[in-house]
C-alpha cells in the first residue's frame, strides 16, 4: 500500500494544507480541525483507498483509516509543514464540546502509555494466579514484582506531571513549568504532609488536607489558569527579563494557588464526579452496566466517551480497581460479534474482508473499523451490538465485575478481572460471551441491507485490454514528470504521467469520460476514462491558494463527457505569478505494464501525450 499516495490524495480532498488549523491522530483516525470557510469534500475522501469512514464531530472531520493510520500520519507530516498560527475562525462550537474538545486532546496522547501499564498489571496478574495456584508461592513479595509493579503503576502515580504536560499542549502554556507544578504536587515531602495529622499551613493560611499523586482534575485547572497568568506576566514583564521573570512568578503564583485554590476545587470536582457515578452504581449496577455497555460505542461516534474516561482513571488511581472499561468491554466485543455477524452474512466480497479484519481489531480492544466499516454502516448491526452490550453490561453490574488497572478493552486484558473474584469474573466472562456471541448470531437473524457487489465494481474500472494512447488534454510544453518542482509529483507517489506547461489556459477531455473529481478550487481534475484509465490532472504548483479564483468549470463532478468537452479554463496572465506547470497523472498506474509519454517539446489538444501498455 502505497502510504504516501493516500496521504496526498487525503491533503487534496481537504482542501490542502492552507486549510488545516490543526492535525492530530488516535488510534484509528485522523483528526482534522479545518477553516470554517471551506469544508473537506466528504464524498470523495470516501471513496479513497484506506479510508474506512469520515465523521464531522465536535467542530472536527474525523478519518477513519484503521491501524495504518501511523505510516500515513507519518507520511502527512512532511506533505504539511508546521502548522502556522493563522486567522481563520475557528467553527463556533458549544461550550460542553469546548471542554470535551479539551479532555480529549488531553488525555489523547497518553492512552497509549495508560493501556500499556494495563497490559503489564494484566500480565502480572497472571503471574501471581499462576505462582499462588501451581506453586503455592506469593512473587508479589520478588523484586523482580515489586519492579514490573512499579512500571506498571508509575503512570497513574505521577499523573500530575504527565498531564501537566499534555494540558500545556492544549491551553498552550509552558511545559516544564506546568510539569513542576504537577510534580510538586506528587513531591514525597508533600505528600508526607499532606498524610500527617497535624496541621498544614501556607502563609499561614491552613491548607485542604488532600492527596494529589493520581490525580487528575486539579493540575488540569491548575494549568488552565496558569496560561492566562503566562500570558498576563508576558505582557507587562519587559522583553529582556521575560525569559527568568516569567517562569519565576509563574510558579510563585502558581504554586501556593493550586495548593489553597484549585486543588482543592479540582479533588471536589473529581470527587462529585465520581458520586455521581457511584450514586448511579449504587441506585443499580445492572441499570449503571446496561447503560455504559449500550452507549459506549455510540458515544465513541462523536469522541464523547473521552468526557468519562477520567472516571475510570481516577478510580484506578485512587481505589486501584474500575468498572467502568468492565461495563465498556461488553460494548467492544458486541461490536466484534456484529461484525463477525457482517462477514458470515453478507456477500459482498469488499464488506467482507472490512468485516473480517474489523472483528479481530475490535476483540483486541479497536472498534472504530468495526463501527465505521460496517456496524454503523449497515446500521442494524450497530442495533443488534448495542442491546447486546446492554444486556452484556447488565450482568456485569449485576456480577460486581470490576478490573484492577485501567486497560483497553480485548481479549489480552481478560486477566486484569480475574482479581474481581468468582462470580464477578465469572460475569465478566459470561458478558463478553454473551456480547460477542449474541451479537453475531443476532446480526445474522435480524440481516441487514446488503451493499451489492455491482456497487463495487462501478467504483474499480475495468483495465485495458489493448496498448492505446491518451491525447493532451492542454496545449504547451512538454516536460519530464521528474523535473516537476512539486516532489509528490515528481517521486511518481501519485502515479506515472507526464507534465505540460500550458499555453492556453484551457483544459478539455481527451477521451470520452466521466468527470469522477472535480475540486472546488478547479485547480484539480480527476476523470474516469470509458476505457477504465483514471487520469489526475493537477493545474500549477499551490494554485490551490488562489481559492478557484481566475478559473471557471464547464462540467459537474459525475458527468459523463465526450472528447474534446472543454473541463476547465484559467487566465494564465492574472496567476502568471505561479508555476502553472500542470500535472497529468495515470492514477491507476500499478494496473499496467508500461507508460511512456510524448518526447516532443511542444504539443496540441489533438497530439498524443502517453501510451500505455497493458
């Protein structure tokens, strides 16, 4: 798979990178956070290769691309450059999905140092399982324990810092000095005092007796305030003396205020967010279980289930066990049995495979393809996995079903409840297999609306039979693909073709067609030729700037053209400025043995540019 290609064709469908404010990725997706005045073309970004589903949630378009998302992360990078500070609006966007927005870019970046140390607890509970049933012997009291323990638990001891860290990121406050207030919160001469019985005072102001290391709520506001506090003492400290000043008084502010100010506030917060929970729990754990296991993917649609996984976190942290990823399991693997129920039922041959890879990431904890690739796709699988996670969840309330570290929901976590006892673990075993199980043989009963084979084949054209040539689709000079001073072109990471400086600003079918793209900006073409060749033409070097301006479009996106209909024109004297060096690409490439182009310098409309060979 071609990485770098699908990272391209992704840049283009949203609008290139003069369009992205922000960038980031999670697991399974893209997130992109893009200007307000134009908007990714959703339809086609669909159809690219990789691309599972694309979500617009929370002020965010969200490409769903599955566990290659690194490698074309990675690839995308580079294509963009560092993302400038520009003056685009930001989409208006409520004040819950502000702060959702912000939990989720907090918290984001360390799920995967977060499910790593449950991964290990989940290890080590089965090492102590094995070592107390076949050896009667406790390795909790080894070194080697105590060190993997240790390794396995720093994350949630030292929370402060990392989130201090990650919440400058997002309120865009100075790291480090966001790193020593959480760390001064986990210092152990704090931590003594605030676990002593006498008195603990600052200024002689007494201070709320609370344990910080694990915590989660108060650093993130400690950091919050502190941006503006930065950004205050930037104003009125004078250039030469901001580089020591400022980071000096932000932590004699900073300091004794998250101590008698927001700290406090943020243990309360946390602790009345957990009431909350708990209270829910306490009314009834089946109705607590059902919910969680019934909404949690749906909330996983909008990125919402970020705003509750604080809850398990903190509960883990302080208490060392959690519910709330048991309840969220049962969610997982009734999105893996609805899937599994898409791949034995369903008889397209693409849904197929989607269904199949999906059910095996969805059991190891990543049920976005699941979802996106064919539950919600499908839309009653997404019915038939949410009542089955409810039922699944209902009984692991019901079973008191609770896990000893915060660890992704897959099979390699199963462990982690083993230390819950019996019946709860039992429960939890019980759900999941209902869940998985359940859902699979209710997806196959209740069926759904299959997506036809017929779909696919119109989307993937049949190739050539026979060698043919393409006629110019511009008049001008001929140059080598190579010598283009674009490297996406010139690496051949879109394809084979060849490029032609234009000397009429005019483009026109070469052959009989269907105009499969055509972007708002006009500077890009993509057409489907009768014979089953795709051809990209790309007008100029970052034309895309010029926002569609001094161009005009002749034909819709869909339509079928005969040879010779004029596409697009453009006034090469107004945009002489750029280079209008104009890219034409054999998208399909991989489908034929050879392409060789015109060696002639300069050509017509009517002349033949390429030729390819089956």
């Amino acid at each position: 798979m071609d990485y770098q290609k699908i990272a391209q064709q992704i840049l283009e469908l949203v609008g290139g990178k003069e369009n992205i404010i922000n960038l980031t990725h999670c697991f399974t997706r893209l997130r992109f956070q893009l200007n307000d005045s134009k908007k990714a073309n959703r339809e086609k970004l669909l159809q690219t290769e990789g691309v599972i589903s694309v979500v617009e949630s929370s002020g965010q378009y969200q490409v769903v691309l599955g566990n290659k998302v690194t490698k074309i992360y990675e690839q995308l990078l580079p294509l963009i450059g560092e993302l400038e500070q520009r003056n685009q609006t930001e989409p208006k966007v409520s004040l819950g999905v502000k702060i959702l927005n912000a939990f989720a870019a907090i918290f984001t970046p360390i799920i995967p140092a977060i499910a790593a140390s449950g991964m290990l607890k989940g290890i080590l509970a089965i090492a102590v399982m094995i070592g107390n049933y076949y050896y009667q012997t406790d390795i909790k009291t080894y070194n080697t324990y105590t060190i993997l323990h240790a390794a396995s638990d720093a994350v949630f001891y030292f929370m402060p810092i990392i989130l201090g860290y990650t919440a400058a990121k997002v309120f865009k406050a100075h790291e480090f000095i966001s790193m020593i207030i959480g760390a001064t919160l986990c210092y152990p001469s704090i931590v003594n005092l605030m676990a002593s019985k006498t008195e603990v005072t600052l200024f002689t102001i007494e201070l709320t007796k609370a344990s910080y290391t694990s915590s989660v709520i108060p650093i993130i506001l400690a950091v919050f305030i502190l941006s503006y506090v930065q950004r205050f003492l930037e104003y009125i400290i004078p250039e030469v003396l901001k580089i020591i000043m400022v980071p000096t008084f932000s932590l004699l502010i900073m300091i004794p205020a998250t101590l008698l100010i927001f700290g406090p506030i943020g243990i309360y917060i946390g602790e009345f967010i957990n009431w909350i929970y708990y209270y829910i729990m306490g009314v009834s754990p089946i109705l607590l279980g059902a919910f969680i296991g019934g909404i949690w993917c749906i909330l996983v649609i909008f990125g919402a289930h970020r705003a509750i996984v604080p809850i398990g976190i903190n509960d883990v942290a302080q208490t060392g066990r959690q519910n709330l990823l048991a309840f969220a399991g049962a969610a997982n693997f009734s999105q893996a049995g609805a899937a599994l129920g898409v791949f034995f039922k369903t008889k397209n041959k693409n849904l197929k495979t989607v269904a199949a890879s999906a059910t095996i990431t969805a059991l190891f904890g990543i049920t976005e393809p699941a979802i996106y690739g064919a539950n919600l796709r499908l839309k009653k699988p997404m019915i038939c996995a949410v009542v089955c996670g409810a039922l699944a969840g209902g009984l692991m309330g019901w079973g008191g079903s609770y896990g000893t570290a915060f660890a992704n929901q897959g099979v390699l976590t199963i462990p982690v409840y083993a230390e819950a006892g019996t019946k709860a673990f039992l429960c939890y075993l019980i759900g999941i297999g209902f869940a998985f199980f359940g859902s699979c043989i209710m997806t196959m009963i209740v069926g759904f609306n299959d997506i036809p084979n017929e779909k696919e084949s119109k989307t993937i054209q049949t190739p050539l039979t026979t060698d043919t040539t393409i006629l110019s689709p511009v008049e001008g000079e001929v140059i080598a693909l190579n010598q283009v001073k674009d490297e996406v072109f010139a690496s051949g990471a879109m394809g084979k073709g060849i490029a032609v400086y234009p000397k009429v600003g005019e483009i026109v079918a070469p052959a009989d067609c269907t105009v499969s793209v055509l972007y708002p900006t006009l500077h890009a073409i993509g057409l489907t030729l009768d014979n089953g060749i795709e051809l990209l033409i790309h007008i100029g070097i970052d034309t895309v700037k010029l926002q569609g301006k001094y161009f005009q479009s002749y034909v819709q996106a869909g339509q079928h053209i005969t040879k010779g209909t004029k596409i697009v024109s453009f006034d090469i004297d107004k945009i002489k400025e750029f280079d209008l060096t104009t890219s034409i690409i054999v998208a399909n490439s991989d489908q034929y043995k050879n392409i060789e182009y015109c060696q002639k310098g300069h050509v017509n409309k009517k002349d033949n540019l390429l030729f390819i060979q089956v």
